[in-house]
C-alpha cells in the first residue's frame, strides 16, 4: 500500500468483510441480564418499541376487534399524555437497563452493597405511598363529583383545601424522598451486573408515579394553569422529580457534559432576577412556577419529546429493522468494493460508509464506534497516522446526521420548530450535505496523494459482483425517499420503510421471522432510550429559555452586532452554536442553540430555513470541534491516538465543512431556492471552492505540492468564491488561475517564501 507498511500486513490477504458493524456498543454501565430477568427485559423493551409503532399508526384494538380491553390507551392518544407515557418508559426502562455506575470488567469480581440494597428497598413504602395517592386522584376525578367548567373537570388544589393537603404531604413529599433517595442510593448501590438494583427500580417505580399523576391532572382544567403561579402544587412535585430523573438517566447514558449545561441553566433561572444586562430579569421566579412550567409542552413536553416520540423513535426502529436484517453490514461492504482501490481505500470507504450508517443511527460518536472499529485499523494499516486515521472517521461519522433523507434526528426537529415540511428540509440539505462529504473526500484525497498511498488490493476486498447482486437491500432506503416525495406523511414512510426491510430479509440468509421482529423491537427499545433522554434533558433547557426570555434577548444582541456587521452577527451566531454543542449530542444541541440563536437570525431578515440550517450545520460540527469533540474522543479511542491531536485533526479535515453555511448565506440557491439554472452554478461554484480551500488546507494542488504562499492564494479564492456571485466567483477562478500558472511556470519549492528586496 505505501511503503510505510509493515511487511508482515502486506502478506495477509484475507478478504476484509465487515460483520456486525450496525450493532449498538454494549456500554460499560449496561447491565447484561439473563435468565428470567433477560426475557422481562427484553419484552418490556420490544413492548415499548411496538407501542410506539401502534400509537403512531393509529391502531386500535378496540376499534378493530369492538373488544375493549381495560387499561390499555385508546389511540390515537392525546398529545401530552402520548409524551408523558413516551418519557415515563423511557426512564423506566433506562434505571433497569444502565447502571449508575460502571461495572469492572468481564470476570473481575466485584462487591455487593447489601445494606444499600436493603435501604433502598425501603423507599418503595414513600414510592407506593405517591403511587396510591396519584392512582386515588384519577379515581377522583372519574368519579363525576368534582365542579365541571368549560367541559373540563375542575381541579382545586389550593391551601387549605383537602386536595391540597394531599398533593402536599401524601403524594409530593414521598415522592421527592423517594426519588432523591434513590438517586443517592444508586450512586452507592453496588450489584451484580446480572441483577436488577433496588435504587433502580425504586427509580422505575417513581418514573410511573409521576405519569399517573401527570396524565390525570392535566385531563382537568388544571393544565391551563400551567406556567402561571395558580398552578397545583402537586405538578411542581412531580415536575421536580421528573426532572432528577431525567438528570440522573441522561448522565448514565450520554455523560456529564449535557448535565452540566442543563444544571447551568437551571441555576441560571433562580439566579436571573441577581444578574446585570441582558442576563437580567425583572423579578425572581419561585420553585413553583419554574417547575409548575417546565414539565408542559413550553419546556419537557415540547418540540424536543416531540419529536423523540414520533419520528426519531420510529427511525430506531427502522434502523433496529436494518440491524436484524445485516443491511448495515452490506453497506460497508459495498463501499468497501467500491471505494476500496481508490489511493487511501480504506479512509474513502470510512467517508461512504459511514455517511450511510449515520443517517440512520443520528449520533456521531455512535456511528464512529459502529464503523470505526472496521475502518481505523485498516486506514492505520495503509499509512495514514493514528490520529488521521481516527480524524477521517470521526469527520465523515459527523457528517451522517446531515445527510438526506433521515439526516439523523436534528432535521426532525427542524420541522417541528419550524413548520416547514420535512420534505423541503430533506431537498434544501442536499447540496450542503453533498459539499460536506466533498470537502471530506478531497483532504482524504489529497492526504494519500503526499503520502504516496494507494488502494487496496483486490484480493482483500469483497467481490464488487458479489455486492451488486445483494444491491436489493437498499430497497428499504429507496421505498423510504419514494414514499416521503410520493407525498407520503413521514410517520407513513418510516413504516412502509420498516416493513420492507422485514421483506427485503427474506431475501438473505437472515431472514426475519416473528422471533427477529420481535427481537427487533427489543434492540430498538433499549437504542431509543438515549436520544429520548437527551431531548428531554435539552426540553428542560427550552424550558428555562422560555420562561426566563433569555433567548430574545441573545436576538436583540445579534442584532446589535448586525448594525455594525451582518458578517459579525453571523460569527457570533457560529460561536454559540459549537459552543452550545460541545459535549452534546447533536439533537440537544441544535434544539437549545436553535432556542438561543435562530430567532436572533431569523430577526436579521434571514429566512427561517437559512436560518436553522445554519444553526444545525455548526450543532453537528461540534462533535469534531477541539476542545471537546465527541466524536474525536471516541475514534481516538479505538485508534489510540491523543484525543486532543485527533479533534484538532478532524477539525482540519473538516475546515472546509466550516465555510458552507455562510455559503448558503450568501447564496440561498445552495438550500435550492432558486430556478435550475441558479441551482445548478451555486453548487458547481461551491464545489469548486471547496476543492480550492481543501487544497490550500492541505498544500496539494493539481498533482503537486503547494508552496505556502500559493496555498494561501488558493484559500483566498476559495472565500471569493463563498458570496456566489458572478464577479467574485470569476475573481476566485481568477486567483485560482494564477495560482495554477505559478505553480507550473515557476515551480516554487514547497518551503518557498515570495523574495522580499530592499526591506533591510
């Protein structure tokens, strides 16, 4: 491959197959239950999943059949009580499943903590306690004696009154102690990691607890108090726990970062009336009313969960679907047959393969822990450097969540905030998904070109005959985009999609039958539990914004800095966004920044697609954004470089991704706003410039190394080329131009400077 490799590499020649790349990391803070315990699990999981499926496509049993089964929703369900059950079996299912804790490795012996244990088990009398309460409440208000007004049934929970008592001492005290106590309890709780935890299950039990009472109180006209000072005390109680649950879950399954921001931001809320300028609100709010508010469709229950409920889970469980049926395998190896004998194979393969794959799975470090345990040993085997190898992946992972159709999980919410149709977002993120992995391909490109690399050999790659044959598996991707431009609701398409993967498997040697279905929506059950507690965490952020106005005021400062400089307004918008997005998944970052920044924006004049693309472009590109960059850490992990040497990388391969939304700025004909033939010169004189700026980055031009005087011409055509318009992109080819005929008439060395006389 280059002469780099060590001998003893160059003599393997077995095929390289990718096996299991689509299947979901086993955390190291996952219990691996088995026996009875595995088989409740597991059916709870595939329950929850196939609840999902059945809401969303409106099936009713009863309907159906004209049986009617007690305790089971009738669908379709109201909106709020759909999401509060959606987080409620989240949360449950989360404490089963994740520990609070990190568990030794496979065979080490660990410790019991029985006295924990014990003490835990306690809390579920304060648990039991809330539960029969909320349960005597729904029974309350069924009952028919409660006042009426409006059609709606009245629900007096004020001081002195007997409700209020209740809400009080028997149902929102035990309820925080236990709660709180389990948290805590969990924290110092050690069991086997085959073995359900006492915390956690207290934690499970409470999770129903605050549903019931939820789901009862807000059937009354107590929601529309909702976020003012007369609302019931009981919801401040279970808003309160909700919320440390939903704290508590999001640290067990996507770390501190996002916990820490959402717990800035709280403090933030209680603080805001001490505070000077725009940070400063006129008074202070009280526990009741923040909590009494964020638990509604302005905070928690708002864009965030809903999209979690609808379209992100139901793409889990396509891509759960895809698991079972190896699809995820084929794609690798198809870009591996592909792609494979191009100069540096195995890093282009990464850019092919794993665009695929992170569209589908909607986080960046995910996909790279997916595919990357196939691609960085292979591109470290062909020369690339341990931190290259590592910044490749992470860069073209990131990518995957702004690729059409799925585009991960951000472009759903982009819908749901701005009512734009999720087919006109899909069709406005082509070209810019297209100059992203452009930009991607050609630093690869030209990185093997400096170094001399070529392709893979063709016995080591799997047979591009082979590959065509099974090109039937991208049916379910292609009855996907089909039925969404058919004018299909996404809901529709994603289900049609779902089932054809099912059919499609018929097809291989694995092929699902009801056991598979079954053990599909099992997988889709435990992979959803992340995204869904990430956006619930990033709603309590919404929440905050909402209540507190903060985010006008960020409108009023950027357009402050619009007055001096539209271009400097844009930079700080920039700023905010990878800020925001350092340390969190992609969907909460671009929910919180587009929360923030896109008003501010959209205030500017801008249009409000233009607007939230620009935000979620830099949401996704702070996963490869130094200081803290997930989706490098993560591929440093699996290739063993620095962590901090591999984000700083996978930035550089990623600086030309950096230009694109200002390109969709200045020119909207790149979100294909525009007739054809606009359309058509935007994207041609974006890629060209991207071309330009990857080679000044890189310092490879047209065959040759580039001096340093001569990249720097090559990037400043590039910018010229950013506005779209005629004379500057004419001025870019020009600069362009004579780049190229410097390098060829004078031949400068690398290391050449331009003469300075007569400075002495």
């Amino acid at each position: 491959m280059t002469d780099k490799i060590d001998q003893s590499a160059e003599d393997v020649g077995d095929k390289v197959l990718a096996e299991g790349v689509d299947e979901e990391p086993i955390e190291s803070n996952r219990r691996l239950f088995d026996g009875r315990a595995y088989l409740v699990m597991a059916g709870l999981s595939a329950l929850y999943a196939a609840f999902h499926m059945v809401a969303l496509n409106g099936v009713s049993i009863s309907a159906w059949t004209g049986i009617t089964i007690p305790f089971l929703p009738q669908f379709p369900m109201e909106t709020w009580n759909f999401r509060i059950a959606h987080i409620a079996g989240a949360l449950a299912l989360g404490f089963l499943l994740f520990s609070a804790h990190i568990f030794h490795a496979t065979g080490a012996p660990h410790r019991e903590t029985r006295v924990v244990s014990i003490l835990a088990l306690l809390l579920l009398v304060p648990a039991f306690v809330s539960g029969a309460t909320a349960i005597s409440f729904v029974h309350l208000i069924h009952s028919g004696t409660l006042p009426q007004m409006g059609g709606l049934t009245t629900w007096a929970a004020f001081p002195g009154t007997e409700i209020y008592e209740n809400e009080v001492w028997w149902f929102g005290v035990p309820l925080l102690i236990a709660t709180f106590g389990a948290i805590v309890a969990g924290w110092l709780e050690r069991r086997g990691r085959e073995r359900f935890a006492a915390s956690d299950v207290v934690l499970a039990v409470c999770a129903m607890v605050v549903a019931t009472y939820f789901i009862a109180i807000y059937d009354t006209a107590a929601r529309n108090s909702v976020g003012t000072t007369f609302v019931p005390i009981g919801v401040a109680f279970a808003a309160t726990a909700g919320s440390a649950m939903i704290l508590e879950l999001t640290r067990r399954v996507a770390g501190l970062a996002l916990v820490i921001i959402t717990a800035v931001f709280l403090i933030y809320t209680f603080t805001a009336h001490l505070l000077p300028g725009i940070l400063a609100v006129q008074s202070a709010y009280t526990w009741q009313r923040f909590f009494g508010h964020v638990y509604s469709d302005a905070g928690i229950l708002g864009p965030t969960t809903a999209v979690s409920s609808t379209y992100i889970i139901l793409f889990i469980i396509f891509a759960a679907f895809l698991q079972a049926s190896k699809v995820g395998d084929y794609f690798v190896n198809f870009a591996f047959a592909a792609a494979g004998r191009a100069r540096g194979g195995p890093a282009k393969v990464a850019i092919f393969a794993s665009g695929l794959m992170g569209m589908i799975n909607g986080t960046s470090a995910g996909n790279v822990v997916a595919t990357g345990s196939l691609t960085i040993p292979l591109m470290k085997r062909v020369g690339y450097e341990k931190k290259t190898a590592g910044a490749v992946e992470a860069a073209a992972s990131t990518g995957g969540q702004i690729m059409p159709p799925i585009m991960g999980a951000g472009a759903f919410i982009m819908a749901e905030i701005t009512g734009i149709p999720y087919q006109d977002i899909a069709i406005a993120a082509i070209i810019p998904a297209v100059l992203y992995f452009v930009s991607i391909y050609f630093m690869v490109d030209f990185e093997a070109a400096k170094l001399g690399m070529r392709g893979m050999r063709d016995d080591e790659l799997p047979n591009f005959k082979d590959m065509v044959a099974r090109v039937y598996l991208f049916v379910p991707i292609i009855i996907l985009i089909a039925a969404l431009f058919m004018g299909y609701s996404v809901i529709r398409a994603g289900t049609l999609a779902t089932v054809s993967a099912a059919v499609v498997s018929w097809f291989t040697p694995h092929r699902m039958g009801l056991r598979s279905i079954i053990k599909a929506f099992e997988l889709a059950g435990v992979m959803s539990i992340q995204i869904i507690a990430v956006c619930a965490c990033a709603g309590i952020i919404v929440g905050v914004i909402s209540l507190t106005g903060v985010g006008a005021r960020f409108s009023s400062l950027l357009l402050d800095l619009a007055a001096a400089s539209q271009l400097l307004a844009l930079f700080f918008a920039m700023c905010i966004a990878i800020l925001l997005g350092m340390g969190m998944p992609t969907t909460a970052a671009y929910a919180v920044a587009a929360s923030v920044v896109a008003p501010g924006l959209v205030q500017l004049g801008i249009p409000t697609l233009t607007a939230h693309f620009f935000v979620f472009y830099f949401a996704v590109l702070s996963a490869i954004t130094p200081p803290v960059a997930l989706a490098s850490y993560a591929a440093a992990g699996i290739s063993g470089a620095n962590p901090m040497a591999t984000s700083v990388t996978s930035f550089k391969f990623g600086l030309a991704a950096f230009i694109v939304p200002f390109m969709f700025f200045y020119n909207s004909a790149i979100l294909m706003d525009g007739d054809a033939i606009d359309i058509m010169r935007a994207g041609g004189t974006a890629i060209v410039g991207v071309f330009l700026l990857s080679s000044g980055v890189q310092g490879w031009f047209l065959g040759k190394v580039a001096a340093s005087y001569l990249r720097l011409g090559l990037a400043a055509s590039a910018l010229l080329m950013i506005e779209g318009g005629l004379w500057t992109d004419l001025a870019g080819l020009s600069v362009a131009a004579a780049v190229f005929a410097v390098q060829r008439l004078v031949q400068p060395k690398p290391g050449d400077g331009i003469p300075v006389r007569g400075a002495d």
